[in-house]
C-alpha cells in the first residue's frame, strides 16, 4: 500500500480540540510536573518514572530545543515566557478551534479570552457542577434561604442567558457520586440533598447524589431546549473519582429515558479503561458520541494504539472526535495533537492493511476525527483549512516509499546576526534542511563574525580569519513561515564549533550564557521591549539620478503620516502577529518619513530574535512596495537620528521584582532593581560599544535631541539615557522598568542586552547603589555630569579599561569586537561620506 496521502492528511489536518481546559500563568502554584499525569500528592513523585512521561518530556524538550530533563524543560519555560511557549506548542499542533471547560478550579488560570491569541476560534464548555456551586456559594439577602425552588430559578436562569452564548455544557457527576443518575429522583430526595450541601462549610462542593442528579436533568432539559450537546466525564480521572462508578454503562438510564432521547451526548477520555463499552454505547445509541482526549497522550504508545482501536470496533467513525484535554500548560495541548496525530495515523494504517477501509475511506476518517465531526456535532461557524502545515506537529510516521512531500515549502532562510550587528542568511531547500542541516547545520568561515559595516571580510585585528569552519545550527524554536513570501520559512541560527557544542563567539550563546548567571546567582530572569525607530525613504530622480528622500514630510504623531503609510502597516502587523511578536502602538515621528514601533516585553532572548524578524519584516514589506526602510542611527546628518530605545525589568517566579513594594521603597524600585541599574549607568560608556556599535551612532547621540548624551538617570526624563518608566496601571510613584536610549538599529541585539545584563549583575554583586535622579535636561548641568562617549573612539577606549565584561562576555568574543570597533573607527574618519552606505545595511 501507498500511505503516503494518508500521512500528508493526518499531518495536515488542522485540528478542533472540543474539550479542554484554561492554561495558567508561568508562576501558578501548580507543578508543571502535574501536566504529565493524573496522580497528585505523594503519587506524584512516581510519575517521572511512567512510560508516558519519558516520552512526552522528550518530545517536549525537542520542540524547545532543550535538555532534556524536567528541570531543563522548567528552566525554559521560565526564561522564554509563556505568551513565547504557548505560541510555539499551538503553532506546532495546529490546532484552529479549542472549546473550554473553564469550570476546572486551577491557580492563576487565564480567562477564555486570553487563548485567543493562539486559536482562531475559541468556545466555552459550561460545568454544570461549577456553575451549581458558584450559585451556592453566593451571599443571600438577610432574611433568604435557599429552597430548592429558589436555587432552581437561579440555575435554570443562568443556563438559558448562555445558552446561544455557549456551545455545549459539561458534567463531571463520575467524580462526585457516580454516573448511575437517577433520571427520576423525587424533589424531596432533592431538597435533602441540597439541605446536606448547605451544612457543610464553604466553599460549596456538591457531593449529594441526588442533588447531583437532579441538577444533571434540570441541565439535560436546557440542553434539548438549546440543542446542546453534554459532555460527561468518563472512564479515569484524578484519584477523588471512582473508577468502578465512572463506567458508561451506569448511564443506561439517562440514555433509556425518552424525555431525552434527543440529547447528544459524549463520553470523554475514550472512557478509558471501558473504551469497548464506550464503543458499545455508541454504536446502539443515536445520541452518543466519543471523544479520546487524555487517554492520547496519558497512555503508554500500546495504551494510546489499543483505546483508539477498541473505540473503533463498533463505533461509527462519524462519532468520534479528537481533543487534547489540554489543560494548565500549553505543553499539555502540544502532546495532545502531536500524540493524536501518530495514533490515528497507526491505527488507519492498519484498519487498511486490514482490509476494514481504504485508502480514501481512511483519508476521509482522519478528517472526520480531527475536525469535521465537531465543526457539525458543536456547530462551529468555521471553515478548518486542509493546507500545508506551518511548523506543525511532525509525528514519527513510519516513512513510505521515500516519497516526502510534506508541505508546499521549498527553502529555508537560515538567519544570523554578526558583531556589527548586520542580518546575513543561507538559504537552503526544505528537504536538505530537514535531513541534513537540522542535524549537521550550515558551513561557515570564522570569518564571519569578524566583519564590519563597510565590507565583508573580517577586520585586522579580530583574530577571525577565513581558516576555520563553524556550524549555523537553527534553533527550531524560531522556525517561522515567512508572511510576506509564498513557500519559505525562516530560523534563527546558533554557532557551534561542532553540532552540540557552542562557538564562543555566537551572539545567542553569549545572551544564554549571561542569562543563566543571572538565573544561577539571583534567580533573577530580565525581561526586554523594544521601540524601533525607522525610516522610510523612496526614491526619486534628480538631475538623472535616482535620489532616496523621505516617504513624507509630516510631523510627530501626525495622523496624515500615518495615513500616507497605513496600506503598508495593514501587512506589517499581521505579518508580526503571525509571528507571535506583539505591537503594542505605533506612531510617525519626528524625522521626515520616520515611524516607531514599540513592541511587547518578554524574555531577553525572545526580545532580541523578535527584533531580527520584525527588522525583516519591515525591510521586506516596504521593499515589496518599491520603498526602503533603514534602521541607522543617523542616515542625514541634518535629520533627527533613530534609535532602539529597549525596556528592561526583572522577573522572579513569574512576578516583576525591578518594582517597589510600597511608598518606602527607594525611587520606587525594589533594592534589587537599583543595584541592577546602578551597575548600567556605571558601565555604560562600555556599554556603548555593544549598544551603539558605529561612528555613526554618535552623530545621534546628542544633546537636546532625547537620545541620551550624559551619564545620569531619571525618573521619565527622556533626555536622561536610562530612564526610569511608570506607564498606565502601574501605582504612583512605583516604577516598573527602565528604559536604555542608547542603542541603535546597527547593534547586535543579543549582544547589547548581553552588555546590559552584565552590568546589572556586577551592580548585583557589588550592591552598587544609584545617585539621585536628575529631574532637569542634563545638557543644563553640563558643568556637574560626566558626558558619555561622544565617539566610537571613546566608547571603545572604556570597553578596553573595563574587566567587567572579560568573564561575563568572553574574552574572545571581546577581541572580536574591539577588533571590528577599530576598523569602523579607522575606516570612516577616513572615508567621510562612506555612512551614506549604510541605509542599505542596516
């Protein structure tokens, strides 16, 4: 048998998860641990030990690109943030439409609304149960008593105001008393059940079978009224839960009951281990569907294959469903659908080999199960795409007649920032890229990293010449489909010196490397946003030669500016939104054809590789439309300069600890952001070497022009370089980040928040403490304040005097940019028009 359409299908197929749960914030009180298993308590600590969870922390750990153990995954999560994490599991699942059960009690747990950012459609699922106890537990009048009647009134109400507002509602009666529901219990029966709840203290947990029973018919009556489906857990759970009452079979008098006969209704978790009764029910019973989630991925591989399986052996395909039962962390989601995907691919294959389907008969089942039985059984307004996946979850096929054709991707950019902070690529075919360079990388010369703005080969004094060879390893954590181009995606890549072990002269290793001292020391983690200034330029013809001018001439924040360029923002921001790069607000400036963009805060590394691709972004986009966009820091002597002015705070345990706790805390931070800012303003004319990389840099870097010239701090003064910030929603008088001017478009920005961040540490370890802020234009005590760099030359000369940066840095890391430092120096004092260049650089 060919499989080979079968697997494309399988492996295509963007999916509908119909039941799942809220995901929490980085720093919930839940152990990631719990993701992995039901158990909890003391059973816990034997869950590293199951079969399940080796395989999902490995598969885990490879979609991250991390080590492979709990803590080295733990580690991760925290450093990228979990906006970068959920991002990367939804887009490697494929996952188009989740529906949430949002009654699971989960610490720090995120609104519906929030999942938004990584489903185009996201539903919720009503608990029955939860909503009963919400009820309960609100405060009556003074004088009021709850009656049976008077809750009913309440709870009733409550449905029916959501009933065209939701799109099934759920009932998890197998953990309170069992699925042997009374479909006729008496109200008497009822109201002692509801007198037994009310004694006990609250918070209210309903366990009185008959009062579960009845709020399970009042509910089953809305639902036919709305046509409604009702999900019913089944089969295993957590330990609260009897198993030898959460058997499908105990519900024979639900589904017997004529009153009902009309009701649709799923048995979740393949009813594990009574799948062969789910399968049953389902095939005797118009009304009852089956869904497998968290028995896929919670089982062994043979568990996962053999539920799957015995769901099929007399249920109709067109009843059963796919979900992740995804819950707490977006891993859970990742391991659903990559799990999901390998199992009903096995378990097709071999309905086929078998003789029980074909070939297309099993096409169309995996469409059937991954999404098409939902979209009619929820009733979803939503059309699932079939078409070549993006990143998606590529499950361990067995692989058929060497016939690969995986998507409608034909290269790969592979991308890398150098120590003059240039963007360069290598573009290599999909299938080379999948078989050769993901494991082996890209061949590249030492010398590489030892080039300058104006030419491309290695400057004298780097000790980087074309002897030696690296490898650009792609980080498949960055691996995006290009927005602007058909049929190419882009990574960004590491340096090894061999696959697996890190050249000491990588930009991304040597931002890890400071980051986890920071992390290892003071379980500190630094948190970066940028605001990008640019222009756009357009060319003319002048006396028969083409000229680059400014794409307008209106001023700050000018509406008809923005007009002028919103056709090309219409493409910009969904291109970054595709890439998971949030745009908080952006504005003409006060350049001629200049803009800025600010983008969200996140984790250092993420900051620095979300500035790459939105550098790529920009260029691309306006370049498509016959402009030019340039990121240089001075591209007209006589025009306003551009910056990348960057946010930096500091996180611990998922809270913002650069902050003040109160009115007592020194200039509104915490003691552990002042020791980090005062150990930048003291480092910062080295820093400027990293930050502010060219000579052009410092034609932008003066006074009066909120660029930072001097070196002092301040409390929002703009004309200060650091600046502490307080935006909306912070207390009066805390502050909640600061901000560094001086950095540009021509820094590698991995290593300018390297730089940073070893300043802050040395401010850690020495607890250096910070002057008083200056509230007035430093250019008006020039007298008093030390003037920062006003060259390269300059700045350059304080890199060289300090020790700081030798340990954190590196030493060789440190010869190299010194190196390309002196050329630029030596080149442009040389050259004096030879800047013009650059806005083709950078």
């Amino acid at each position: 048998m060919d499989l080979t359409e079968l697997r494309k299908a399988v492996k295509e197929a963007e999916l509908v998860d119909a039941h799942a749960h809220n995901i929490v914030a980085i720093d919930s009180a839940l152990p990631f641990i719990s993701g992995f298993s039901e158990a909890n308590g003391d059973a816990l600590s034997y869950a590293p030990h199951s079969l399940s969870f080796k395989r999902n922390l490995k598969d885990v750990a490879e979609l991250y690109g991390c080590e492979k153990t709990l803590h080295g995954v733990e580690v991760h999560r925290r450093l990228a943030g979990l906006q970068s994490v959920s991002s990367t599991c939804f887009r490697a699942a494929g996952i188009s439409a989740i529906l949430i059960d949002d009654g699971l009690r989960l610490d720090k747990k995120h609104e519906i609304d929030w999942h938004k950012n990584f489903a185009p459609v996201v539903g919720r699922i009503l608990r029955i149960e939860h909503l009963a106890e919400e009820i309960l537990n609100e405060e009556l009048p003074v004088g009021s008593s709850w009656t049976l009647d008077f809750f009913t009134e309440i709870f009733v109400g409550k449905l029916k105001s959501v009933g065209d507002k939701i799109f099934g509602l759920k009932s998890i009666a197998a953990y309170r008393s069992g699925l042997e529901i009374n479909t006729n219990v008496t109200k008497k029966d009822a109201e002692e059940g509801l007198a037994e709840v009310l004694h006990a203290a609250k918070p209210v947990r309903i366990s009185n079978k008959s009062f579960i029973d009845y709020v399970f018919i009042r509910s089953l009556e809305v639902a036919q009224l709305f046509d409604l489906p009702m999900q019913i857990h089944t089969g295993f759970g957590d330990k609260d839960l009897d198993m030898r009452l959460s058997n499908p079979l105990h519900l024979r008098d639900v589904l017997e009951d004529k009153r009902f006969s009309k009701c649709r209704i799923v048995l979740l978790h393949a009813s594990y281990p009574f799948s062969k009764e789910a399968s049953y029910l389902a095939s005797i019973y118009p009304q009852v569907y089956l869904d497998f989630g968290l028995a896929v991925p919670k089982l062994s591989v043979h568990g996962m294959i053999s539920s799957v399986k015995e769901l099929l052996e007399l249920a109709p395909i067109k009843k059963v469903m796919f979900s992740t039962d995804g819950y707490a962390f977006p891993e859970t989601f990742y391991l659903g659908a990559k799990k999901a995907r390998e199992v009903v691919f096995s378990v097709l294959c071999d309905a086929c080999a078998d003789g029980d389907l074909s070939i297309p008969e099993a096409i169309e089942a995996a469409k059937d199960i991954f999404s098409q039985n939902a979209i009619q059984f929820y009733k979803i307004n939503y059309s699932v795409k079939s078409s070549g996946s993006e990143n998606r979850v590529s499950p361990n096929f067995v692989k058929v007649n060497g016939n690969d054709s995986e998507d409608d991707v034909l290269f790969v950019r592979v991308i890398w920032s150098d120590a003059s902070g240039q963007q360069r690529c290598r573009v290599v075919p999909k299938n080379r890229f999948n078989y050769v360079v993901t494991k082996n990388g890209i061949g590249l010369t030492f010398a590489s990293m030892g080039m300058t703005s104006f030419t491309d080969g290695p400057a004298d004094e780097t000790n980087l010449t074309g002897v030696g060879e690296i490898r650009l390893m792609p980080d498949l954590s960055t691996k995006w489909r290009i927005p602007w181009v058909k049929q190419e995606e882009m990574v960004l890549a590491d340096m090894h010196l061999k696959p697996g072990e890190a050249w000491e002269y990588c930009p991304r290793e040597a931002l890890r490397r400071v980051s986890k001292i920071l992390k290892d020391e003071f379980n500190l983690v630094m948190n970066a946003g940028f605001e990008n200034e640019f222009f756009i330029l357009k060319g003319i013809l002048r006396d028969g030669k083409e000229e680059l001018v400014p794409f307008d001439s209106a001023p700050y924040c000018s509406t008809s500016s923005y007009d002028a360029a919103s056709y090309l923002f219409h493409e910009v921001i969904p291109a970054l939104h595709s890439l998971n790069i949030t745009v908080e607000q952006l504005h003409a400036e006060s350049g001629k054809g200049q803009f800025e963009m600010a983008l969200g805060h996140t984790a250092c590394m993420h900051a620095a590789d979300n500035l790459i691709y939105t550098r790529e972004v920009i260029r691309a986009i306006t370049r498509k439309h016959g402009l030019l966009a340039t990121f240089m820091p001075k591209y007209a002597l006589d025009e306003i300069g551009s910056g990348a002015h960057v946010h930096i705070s500091l996180w611990q345990n998922g809270q913002n600890v650069f902050m003040g706790s109160g009115g007592s805390s020194r200039h509104g931070m915490s003691k552990v952001g002042e020791e980090f800012l005062a150990g930048v303003l003291h480092h910062l004319p080295a820093i400027l070497a990293f930050t502010a990389p060219i000579p052009n840099s410092y034609d932008r870097i003066q006074p009066n022009t909120w660029s930072g010239a001097y070196k002092c701090w301040g409390k929002d003064n703009r004309e200060a370089p650091l600046r502490t910030a307080c935006p909306p929603g912070i207390q009066h008088g805390l502050v909640s980040n600061f901000e560094i001017k001086s950095f540009d478009g021509c820094a590698n920005p991995h290593l300018g928040l390297a730089a940073i961040l070893a300043a802050g540490i040395d401010g850690l370890r020495n607890h250096l403490s910070l002057p008083e802020p200056i509230d007035t234009n430093p250019s008006s005590l020039d007298a008093e304040l030390q003037r920062l760099p006003k060259s390269l030359s300059e700045s350059l000369e304080a890199l060289k005097e300090d020790n700081v940066f030798t340990d954190l840095i590196g030493e060789k890391l440190l010869v190299a940019i010194k190196g390309i430092r002196k050329a630029e120096i030596d080149y442009y004092s040389n050259h004096k028009d030879a800047y013009k260049q650059l806005i083709y650089r950078y």
